[in-house]
C-alpha cells in the first residue's frame, strides 16, 4: 500500500513540474516528497529544464514601457537578505588573530574606519569553532558590500554612549554595521538595526553579543533612497516595529 | 568519458551558450549583490521567453505585462536565493515566471469560470509554430515535441502553454487520470532526450 501511494506520487513528477498539479495541497505533498527524494528531485530538475526551453520556444517581445517601469520598481523595492548558513561549511578560515594594537595611535574618523575595516575583515579574535563558523559566514555576507567598487565609512555616536560605524555600498544597496562600546544591556534586551523608509520600517536584524565591546558585522540589503539606518533597544527577541527611541539615526546617502 | 557522456555535455554546453545561461548565472549572483546594472542585464536577456510564456497562458496582454512585471521583480527581490548549485538561472527564472501565470490563470478560472478560456485554446501543436520569434529553441522544441505521442503532445503542451491541470487535462482528452500522470511524465523523459538535458 505504502509503496503504491509512493509510486502513485513519484509519476507525478511530470504534473509537478508543468505547474500542473490540481491543487495546492497537491503541489504542497509533492514538494514534501522532494524534499525526501533525491532521485525524483533531480527528474523534476531536468524536466524543469525542458520546460525553460519551451518557454524559450514561445519567446516574445514584451512592451517596451515594461522596462523602465520594471527598474524603477526594482529601485524601490528591497531584496530578501541572504540565506548565511553557518553550517554550510565546516572549513576552517584564514584568519589572522590580532588585538589592533596600533588603534590607540590612530585617531578621529581614521580609527573608526580602521576599526570598522579591522573587524569587517575578521581581525577580532574569536576562538571556537563556532565563532569562527560564524565569522566566516558573516564575512562572507559581508564581502557584498566589501567587494563594491566605492564605499562609504559613516559614524555616528549614539545618544546611550558608544558608537556605530557603518560600511555603506551604495550602488549596491547594502551596508554592514558594527558598533563599539555600547552599554551592555540587561537580560531580555536587545539592540536592534532599522531601515527606516519614507514610507515604512523594517528591521534590519539584531545586533549579536559584543566582544570586548565591539559587535560582530551585520549586513543589511535592500537600502534605498531615502533611508535612515536606526538603531533601537527592543525587549528580546527583537520586535516587528521600533517600540522605543532610536540611539542611533544615520541618514543613508544612497 | 564515454562518447555518449561527451555528446550529451556538448549539447548540454551548446544549449547553455546561446542562451548565454553561464553568464547568466554570473550576472544573477551579482543581481543577488543588488547590481542594477546586472539586473537590467538579465531583464534583457529574459524577459523575451518570460513575457512569451506568460503571454501564452494568459493570452490577454494587460494581464500578462502585469504578471512579467511581477515576475521580473521577484527575480530582483529574491535573487538573493538563486543557488547556480541547484539549476541554471534561466530555468530559475521561467520557473518563478510560469508558476506566477498558472497562479493567475486558477485565480482567474476560479472567479470567472473556464469556458471563456476553453473557447479560446487553439491545436496545442499549432501554437509552437505560431511562436512570434523564429528561434532555434523554437525548432529544437517543435522537432522534439513532433517526436512525442500524440497524447504525450498534447497533454504536455495543455498542461504547459495552456494551463491546464492534469485532471483538466485527462478530461480534455478523454484519458483516465492515472494515465495522464504517466504520459505527462513520460512525454517529459523523451523531450530532456531529445533536447539532450542532462
């Protein structure tokens, strides 16, 4: 019986790909079945296929008004931040362990860069294997916005003490964060990133657990024009709209 | 490797560069990275097929520039979970593009009724040859399809261009369900075959 239903659901792959299962629910058990079934995942893969070029098949010219109404729409809209899974890859990263003992020496908006360079590059020390899984995934996320051909260093101190240094790649719509020397917060407390839009906010994700009174990069995507950077202290874990007075508010020159 | 393996990569490689899909790859992990300029890249290069097969299905133009509209903006938006791991950037994309026409198709048939739709589907066969652009995917595609059943044809392309479901489908041609699953599915095999798909 168990194997007939499976036999039933493996034939139809075909349907499956062809969008052309009859219900949702259908399409919600198959894609379960996939999720389990390696060989029907690739059948479905190559089917796919297929169908992308009987899609090329029926190629047509589409309105030329779509075009600039599509990139404009693109501009305003935000894009979904990366998958980062830190497990993904279990190799260990180059890293080069260092306190930045030249800091002290450097000054002003110099030091701010150097230190927000410094901890984008992974230079602040981590020591399990979990950190640096970690570190490695953000660095990853990170060379998005590093590997831009211009960016932006911005600061600004916060109004609790500590400031906030922020990476900005503008033509790519991506900024990192990392802070330095804000007060600790108590226990169900956290602070949290905000990309406040003219029209609405988002939350730009928390900020992890300082070490040594820096926090670790995030990367924000789908910055736009018009937006202002905002950092907030939120009951933990985190809310869906600021609830308390930004510390930080960093208009983006994007 | 062996004679076939080397065919099958040839072909699979010569598919690959006229659409130019290595590329395309690249140019939609930069999308990923919001590179405007990447992204208009990849609408040029796509939204030929992507407005046809939603055109095909939805057959009204307003609602198939709406729905290319959508589509494409979805590609920007989530591009950032386009992994070249898992399949080409093409395939990709018609996927999100096909999938947002039959959602539409449903909504409309589920408020409207399908006869309006039902008068207006001509010989699925027919279709392809009326493609609006002379392609060599056209071609390739009609050349495989004409080397299907003709119940393997029809249902494939019922199900595809027209939007049918399988039961739709089983019901159009006087078939039993289990043996539209089948003919789909088997129709399939032959066409990554014959259109060397790995």
């Amino acid at each position: 019986m168990r194997l007939r239903l499976r036999h039933d659901l493996h034939s139809l792959a075909g349907a499956y790909a062809l969008d052309a299962l009859d219900r949702p629910a259908e399409r919600d058990r198959f894609d379960r079945h996939l999720s389990r079934c390696p060989s029907c995942a690739a059948e479905v893969r190559g089917f796919r296929e297929v169908a992308t070029a009987m899609a090329f098949a029926v190629t047509a010219e589409a309105p030329a008004a779509l075009r600039p109404q599509v990139l404009a729409a693109a501009a305003r809209t935000r894009q979904l931040p990366p998958e980062v899974s830190s497990h993904r890859d279990h190799a260990r990263p180059q890293r080069t362990r260092s306190t930045l003992p030249w800091i002290p020496w450097l000054s002003g908006a110099v030091a701010l860069a150097s230190i927000a360079v410094a901890v984008f590059f992974g230079l602040a020390q981590s020591h399990t294997q979990d950190e640096l899984n970690q570190a490695r995934a953000e660095n990853q996320a990170l060379n998005v916005v590093l590997s831009a051909p211009r960016v932006q260093v911005l600061s600004q101190v916060a109004t609790s003490g500590g400031t906030a240094i922020v990476v900005l790649a503008a033509e790519r719509h991506a900024l990192a964060v990392v802070t330095t020397g804000l007060p600790a917060l108590p226990s169900g407390k956290v602070y949290q990133l905000w990309l406040i839009g003219t029209k609405k906010t988002e939350s730009a994700g928390l900020l992890p657990p300082a070490q040594d009174g820096q926090t670790p990069a995030v990367l924000a995507t789908g910055v736009v024009k018009g937006d202002t950077l905002g950092l907030t202290v939120e009951p933990a874990p985190g809310s869906a709209q600021p609830t308390t007075k930004p510390i930080v508010a960093l208009p983006l020159p994007v | 490797m062996n004679p076939s393996d080397s065919d099958a990569s040839r072909l699979e490689s010569a598919t690959a560069d006229r659409r130019g899909e290595r590329d395309l790859d690249d140019l939609l992990v930069h999308v990923a990275r919001g590179d405007s300029d990447a992204f208009e890249a990849v609408y040029d290069r796509l939204v030929g097929p992507v407005y046809g097969v939603i055109r095909r299905v939805l057959r009204d133009p307003s609602q198939s520039e709406e729905v290319t509209q959508e589509v494409l903006l979805e590609v920007w938006r989530t591009a950032t979970r386009f992994d070249p791991a898992v399949g080409g950037a093409a395939t990709w994309v018609m996927t999100i593009a096909h999938r947002r026409a039959i959602d539409r198709v449903r909504s409309i048939t589920a408020s409207a009724g399908r006869e309006q739709r039902t008068a207006e589907v001509h010989t699925p066969h027919d279709e392809v040859a009326e493609a609006v652009e002379a392609s060599l995917d056209r071609e390739r595609v009609r050349r495989c399809l004409d080397g299907l059943t003709e119940v393997q044809r029809e249902s494939i392309t019922l199900a595809y261009y027209g939007g049918y479901t399988y039961r739709q489908v089983a019901d159009r041609l006087k078939v039993t369900l289990g043996a539209i699953k089948t003919r789909i599915r088997d129709g399939l095999i032959r066409m990554r075959d014959c259109l060397g798909v790995s």
